[in-house]
C-alpha cells in the first residue's frame, strides 16, 4: 500500500486508452452493487446532491432519477467527457438537473457554499484514494455540507489493492468515527462494505429515537 493520497497524474495514466479502466460498465459485481446502493437510500428523493468521483458516470445517471440537483465531480477529463456524453445520450441532463465539475475531495469545498448545503452525499469507490488525514479533513468537509438529517452513503471495495492508500474496511472505519454522523444501516459481504450515515440533527417528533438520531424510514412513513 502507499502512504499518501494518490494524485491526479496516477488516474490520468489510469484513463489513458482506455474509457473505463474500472470495468464499471460490463460486470453482475458492479451492477449489483449499483442497486444495493440505490436501495440503501432513505429518501425516494433528494433535492441537491453531491456525487465525488463519478468516473464514466454510470452511477450519476442512476443517482440523476432520484435527485432534483446533483452534482458530479472528477479530476480526470476524460472522464467527465464520457459521464457527459452518456448523460446527453441516455437523459439530456447533463446540463440543468446534472452538474459536472472537475475536482476531488482534498480540493477546496468553497465552491460548494454558493450552492447551499447538500442532503445527500455520495462516497462510491473513492475513499480509499486518499491517505488518513486527507480522508479525515475530507470527511469533517463534507459533515460541514450536510444539512441536519442529510444522507451520506459510503461503499467501497473491501479487498487489498497495492496501489492504494487504504482499505474500504479502513475509510469505513473512518467515517464511523466522524463526529456528527450517525450511522443508520448498511451492508457487507466479502467483496463490499456499504454504509448509511445521517448528519445528527435535534429536531425529533414525540416518537423518535434519541435526540440527534434521525427518524428511520418505517418511523418516519408512521409504521411503528
């Protein structure tokens, strides 16, 4: 494993020649995996979303039915060209609904201020490109861009890849330690760790769990 975060150079060698270096788009792993991540979701709708390290976009467009605003990031250009591409293509929403940005998460979440705070946020296959501390200072962003109540959902790959800095099981292990998140489901197996988490917030109804636990989605939906 490497000690630090890896840089853009290393995905730019990654993409060069080949459109989807991660087989994202031709395996029953993947496309699984997309549906327990649709799944876990706990709103049928999201009104302003943040998807980092989108890759060729084949989760964006999914992400897209189930958000009003989403916003989708990469540091590779080749790699947005083809997300757009397939946006025009499959939904013509790769302007309006979709956003495309070319940035990563060790990059300045200023950006992200005039947009408002998100209610949903995405880490799918990306955690385990940065070292521990730009994963903390990462993580501690994105609660800070999270509205009380919103949604961040992290899955990853659970097995050793030289290459990279960390594990899913490490950067899972990390979030779960993140102030202000609460964890509220999620899913393993051999090959995949996928997690719910909630930004604490302290409005409650008389039936709701402890204050700063969000609601679960039977609780909220009145059946129990």
């Amino acid at each position: 494993m490497t000690d630090g975060t890896l840089q853009k150079d290393y995905f730019d060698d990654v993409y060069d020649g080949n459109v989807d270096p991660f087989r994202l788009g031709d395996n029953w792993y993947e496309e699984r995996k997309y549906a327990l991540t649709l799944a876990a979701l706990t709103e049928p709708r999201y009104r302003r979303a943040l998807e980092p390290g989108c890759s060729v976009g084949i989760l964006t467009e999914k992400l897209s039915s189930r958000c009003d605003d989403l916003t989708s990031t990469d540091i590779v250009t080749s790699a947005l060209e083809t997300t757009r591409a397939r946006l025009d293509a499959r939904t013509g929403e790769s302007s309006g609904r979709v956003q495309l940005r070319e940035w990563s998460l060790t990059d300045s979440w200023d950006e992200f201020d005039e947009i408002g705070p998100f209610d949903l946020i995405v880490l799918s296959e990306v955690g385990y490109y940065l070292g521990p501390a730009d994963l903390r200072a990462a993580l501690g962003k994105a609660v800070a861009h999270l509205e009380p109540g919103g949604t961040l959902l992290a899955v990853h790959w659970r097995h050793l890849v030289a290459d990279y800095p960390q594990t899913g099981d490490q950067v899972h292990d990390a979030i779960g330690a993140t102030d202000g998140l609460v964890r509220m489901g999620g899913y393993v197996d051999e090959d995949v760790i996928l997690e719910v988490f909630a930004a604490e917030s302290s409005a409650r109804s008389e039936s709701a769990e402890p204050t700063g636990r969000p609601e679960s989605v039977a609780r909220r939906e009145g059946l129990i």
